[in-house]
C-alpha cells in the first residue's frame, strides 16, 4: 500500500509498446449528473505515440444524456512532472494529488473543469496483495478513492458548481489492455451515508491457450454502517460473479461464510459514452460507460455456515453509480467515438 501520490506517479520511461492514464469521476447524483476526465499517454508497438484528453459529460434529465470529446496532441504536450511529487500536464490541462484543471472542445462542443480535492492518504487495496506485486500486463493504483470535489465543471458554458461531490480517481498502465472487463463503482446510497460498493469483473484474454474459455477474476468490496465485505482476496477471485444483466445492465453476487451480497445495476443505453481504445499492439477494443447509472444491493447475514440467510436488507442508489462494459465488439445499438476521432459525427 502506497501514498496515494507514490501510487499516481508516471511508470511510463518513453519504451514503445505502453500505455498510461489516469481518470477521475465526479458525481452530482442529486442532479443526476456526472463528469469524467482522463489523460493518457500511448505509445504503440509501432509508430509515433501521443497524448490525449478525453471528456465526458452525463446529465440524465438532458435530451442527450451524453457527451463524449477528445482532444489529440503530440507526446511533446505531456509533461510528467517532477521525480518527487505528482503532477502531470497535457497541454493546458493539469492533474495533480490534489487538483485538476482543463478544457476539452471539439466542433461546437467544450466541457471545462477547475477541481479540488483532499487527496486519500494512501492507495486503496481492491484486490490481492500478490496482484500487486506480479508482472502483469495491466497494474491499476486506486490512488485516490473516496474523495469530495470541490469547484466547478462547465459544459457547453453551462457553469456547474461543486461542493463536496464524491469522487474517485485511478491510474492505470502497462504493455497490454485486458481483453474483457465490467466495473461497477457506486459512491453512496440512500439511507446509509456509509456505504460504498465496488466490483471489477475482468479477463486478460477470453479463451485460453487449447480453446478453454478463461475464468473471471471478479473483485468485489462494500462497506455499510454495519461494516465491511472486502471479497478481494486470493479465495474470493473466482468465486464472486459479475456479468452483463440486461443491454446497460450488470449483475453482481458475493458470498462469505456469513454474508451474501446481491446487486444490480443499470442504467439507460442513452446515458452510456462510448468510445474506441487501442491496445499498443493495434488491437482496438469497444468501452462503454455511463456514470448517471442505478443500483440496488441486497445483504443477508446468518450467524453461521450451517444456518439459513437472514431477512434481506436493501440499498438503493439512483442515478449516483458509474457502470463500464470493456469488451472486443460493440454494444448493440451504441455509437462509438472512434480511436482517431474527436466527436461524434453529427452529434
């Protein structure tokens, strides 16, 4: 476990073959809105690599519940910062620890942003310690979870003032994408100021070597007033499920000796912002996320190993949660934002 500025850090050294970014989501669920923000870096297997800001507005209540924008720009407009603290820039955009300010325009469309935040003071754990310490193709630092953001968000010059709103902020990096993956990350619920869930569902390659279909390494994590379930051990790897429900729907179910935790989440296709990614390898990869999504969870406890479950207890989360389908294809019925395009044509 890290510093949350030690975990944000550029582990990019300029060697082809590598990606990087970093992403923050801010949610107004009582407005029914949302924002995220990501900066990356590429550098192909072959050919030149290069920076890149993208954008995303949600607002539920809007007759386009989605804007999706991205600004492309030589490497020579990332700057990494210093050795000794975080703080990266491309081209006017700025991310810190503990701030992060920018604009992404394309056509007749701008989403602005000027946040704070009070950083986490360490990475949050959300999968096994041996994960962390393993080669992988694909390493995640939750660097600043369950954080409030405070500024302004401005969309198309309709300013949106923040107070407090939750947040989470990650960084992501390596030689590889994972070929398949569903997120669910929901930072509050009605009843209970207490309770976060996430879950990650994920598979570097869909088949195994010899035609096997490849198992999911399903993470899951809630905490309540009454306590925490952190099912992100070794043990809890492939046995907790996650999977699509519905067209912008995913199911979740957990199980400890004590506990099991039901959820679902959805969201409406209008919502979902999607987009084109490309592996440093070539390959391009279909990711689809809304960030104005619902979710109920249900627990039930029993005393013991051998006793039935106990009466359920819900959670109701509405429209407050982020929900992300990554995958090889596309969603039915989705549009895309290209890998070289910067909005979406005749949006």
């Amino acid at each position: 476990m890290q510093p949350s500025d030690v975990a944000n850090r550029p582990r990019w050294r300029g060697t082809p073959g590598f990606f990087e970014i970093w992403f923050l989501v801010v949610f107004a669920p009582r407005e029914r809105r949302a924002w995220w923000l990501r900066f990356t870096t590429f550098a192909p297997v072959v050919g030149p690599p290069r920076a890149t800001l993208w954008a995303a507005a949600f607002d539920a209540g809007a007759a386009r519940p989605a804007v999706a924008l991205k600004q492309i720009l030589p490497i020579e407009a990332y700057d990494g910062g210093p050795a000794d603290r975080f703080a990266v820039r491309i081209g006017e955009a700025t991310l810190t620890n503990e701030s992060t300010s920018g604009a992404v325009a394309a056509g007749a469309r701008r989403i602005a942003w000027d946040l704070r935040f009070t950083p986490a003071r360490v990475e949050a754990l959300r999968g096994p310690w041996l994960l962390h310490h393993l080669p992988l193709p694909t390493r995640v630092a939750h660097a600043n979870s369950d954080i409030r953001c405070h500024g302004t968000v401005t969309v198309d010059g309709v300013r949106h003032a923040l107070d407090g709103a939750p947040g989470v902020q990650k960084h992501i990096w390596g030689t590889r994408r994972v070929e398949e993956l569903y997120w669910l990350y929901c930072p509050g619920f009605d009843g209970d100021a207490e309770a976060r869930l996430e879950a990650t569902a994920a598979r570097l390659d869909r088949v195994l070597p010899g035609g096997v279909p490849a198992p999911y390494v399903t993470t899951v994590w809630l905490r309540t007033a009454d306590g925490t379930l952190d099912r992100t051990g070794l043990a809890a790897l492939f046995a907790n499920r996650v999977a699509p429900a519905a067209p912008g729907g995913l199911a979740l179910r957990s199980t400890s000796a004590t506990r099991l935790v039901e959820a679902t989440a959805r969201c409406d296709p209008r919502t979902l912002a999607a987009w084109v990614y490309r592996d440093p390898g070539g390959r391009d990869l279909y990711i689809a996320q809304s960030d104005v999504a619902s979710c109920t969870v249900e627990m039930r406890t029993r005393p013991h190993p051998l006793a039935s479950w106990g009466p359920a207890q819900r959670l109701e989360c509405r429209a407050g949660a982020a929900l992300e389908f990554h995958a090889p294809e596309p969603l039915a019925g989705v549009r895309y934002l290209g890998w070289d395009e910067t909005e979406l044509s005749g949006a």
